[in-house]
C-alpha cells in the first residue's frame, strides 16, 4: 500500500519545550485514523507540522498527497475576517473548479452568505470551515476536531458526510478527536501523549491492548465498603485497570477472565446496577484522558 504520511526524526519545539518528538511514522493510504490524546498532548501540532505549516525544530514530516486531493479543516482558519461567506465559498469554486450545492444546503450556508467570517459564531465557522474542507472531494482529510462548536443537527449532518468518506476505503482520514462516535468509526488510532508517539494500531487491537476486550460496571453504595476486594481484584492476571468516575462506582477492565470474578463478586454484594459488556472507543477515550484511572 502506498504511503500517507512519513515521519522522521520529527521534533517541534518552542522556546525551551518539546512540542513534538517523534522519531518514527509512517501511515498508509487507505486508513481513517483518530488522533488522540489529552488536551495540549500535541494533536494540532502534528497535524499543522505534517502540512508544513509549523517550522520543525528538526526532521521530517511529510504528507504523500497532492493539494488538490487534500481536505483541511484546522482549529484556526486563517481568512481575512472582513471577507463575506459568500466570498469564501467562492473562492474555493474557483480554486479548485468545484463546489457542492448538496453539502453546501447541509451546512445552510445560505443563511450565512451574507456574514462577514469574521463576525460568525464559533460554530458557524465550523460550518464554513468544513465546506471549504470538503466541497471539493478531496481523498485526504486532515480534520482538527471537527465537531467543534456545532449543534446537535449540524454535528449530526456532518456525521452523514464523515460517514461516506469512511465507507469509501479510497479515503484518508486524519482526525484529531475527543469524541467516540468518531474514534468508533476510524480504522486506526494513533494516540500521542506529551508530544510523544504512545502507539499506534487498528482500533480494536487498540482497545484490546490497553484496555481488554471487556469491562464490568458497578454501581453501589459507598458504605458497601468495597475498596479492599477492588484492589484484590486487580491483582488477577486478566485483569488490566480499575476506574473510578464516582465514589460509588467502579469500571474494571480486563479480558474474558474478569467474567467469573465479577460474578462471583455481583452475588456476594448487592450492587445498584452490574454489567459486563465489551469496551468502546468512549472507554479508550476515558483511558487517554486519565479520567478517573487507577494506574494498574
Ligand atoms: N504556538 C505555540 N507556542 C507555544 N506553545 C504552543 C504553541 N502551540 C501549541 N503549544 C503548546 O503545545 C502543546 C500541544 O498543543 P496542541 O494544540 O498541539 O495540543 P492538542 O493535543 O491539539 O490539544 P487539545 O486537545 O487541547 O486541542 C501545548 O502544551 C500547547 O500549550
């Protein structure tokens, strides 16, 4: 398969800080890839370092993908404030011989032509932002949470859009997100942390690494006293990590064997609510964010 992206050697600083410090990548055509990773882990800075538009301190990062096929929607878009929507849409149209009646109705553009871009709402960017990304088909998206700023209907058209090009296996995708729907539906996650690369893989294989294919939610009553079996439990080979998002709640993470264990557990306390189900994007999510892990 021919090469998206090529990574060497890349470092970003800025003053004394590491921004960035990857010394190996390479991602394929073909893939939709999440980018994740906490709040300033270094997902902007990737992204704008593989258009060129940061200066790196040292090595490579290079996108394999001519311009005309290539879709960016990023945090910051730089357009003149004072330029009309109307203008934007049509400087795309004459940039690349292209526009998008259908995706262009989508997003309700119309209502918003005759706003200057830089007097729109966060999420009305959004909307122009993502039109200007995809009017034109392109075959490579770089997307830079796209979900940012738009309502409940406008993210969910997006979604329908987003949907298309990841059913197509001719497209590229790589899109920084804190969302699961968009992780659940990647190919790929490429998760960095402090501007380092923690790992890449296919999602479930993933998922499986870090987390186990499965995960057992309790809910009870503090008092239940329940700290000390929790902490047994994690001892046991299969299982992987210990969340605690309340005080009266518990997510343990592991493989098929935490089964047994937590049923046994389910019958000998009275839980509000038990459930074994199999982890997700949001759980992988939950893990990348810290957001209440026991470290294992
Ligand atoms: N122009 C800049 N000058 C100095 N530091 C910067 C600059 N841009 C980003 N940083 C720092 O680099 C780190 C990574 O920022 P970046 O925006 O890439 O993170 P992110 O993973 O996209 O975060 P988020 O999820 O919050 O969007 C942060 O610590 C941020 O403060």
């Amino acid at each position: 398969m021919e090469k998206l992206m090529t990574i060497q050697q890349l470092l970003v600083t800025h003053s004394n800080d590491t921004l960035l410090d990857i010394p190996e990548l390479d991602l394929l055509k073909g893939c939709q890839i999440a980018l994740v990773g906490a709040n300033g882990a270094g997902k902007t800075t990737l992204l704008e370092s593989i258009l060129g538009l940061r200066k790196a301190a040292g090595g490579i990062a290079r996108l394999h993908c001519a311009k005309r096929n290539l879709g960016v929607q990023l945090q910051n878009a730089t357009y003149n404030p004072e330029i009309l929507v109307s203008d934007v849409v049509s400087l795309h149209a004459t940039l690349y011989g292209q526009s998008d009646a259908e995706l262009y109705d989508k997003f309700l553009l119309k209502e918003l032509a005759h706003k200057k871009y830089g007097r729109l709402s966060r999420g009305q960017k959004q909307r122009v932002d993502l039109y200007v990304a995809l009017a034109h088909k392109p075959t490579t998206l770089i997307l830079d949470e796209p979900g940012t700023g738009l309502d409940k209907y406008f993210y969910e058209q997006f979604l329908q859009v987003l949907a298309d090009y990841q059913d197509n296996p001719a497209i590229s995708i790589v899109m920084a997100t804190h969302t699961a729907s968009e992780v659940e539906n990647s190919s790929h996650i490429l998760w960095i942390e402090a501007g380092k690369l923690q790992d890449f893989s296919a999602r479930n294989t993933m998922l499986n690494k870090h987390l186990g294919s499965f995960k057992a939610h309790l809910c009870y009553e503090p008092q239940l006293g329940l700290d000390a079996r929790l902490g047994e439990l994690l001892q046991l080979a299969g299982v992987r990590h210990l969340r605690r998002p309340t005080v009266h709640e518990a997510v343990l993470y592991g493989d098929e064997s935490l089964r047994q264990p937590m049923l046994e557990l389910a019958a000998e306390y009275k839980f509000s609510t038990f459930s074994l189900t199999k982890t997700d994007a949001g759980d992988f999510l939950e893990l990348v964010s810290a957001n209440g892990f026991t470290k294992h």
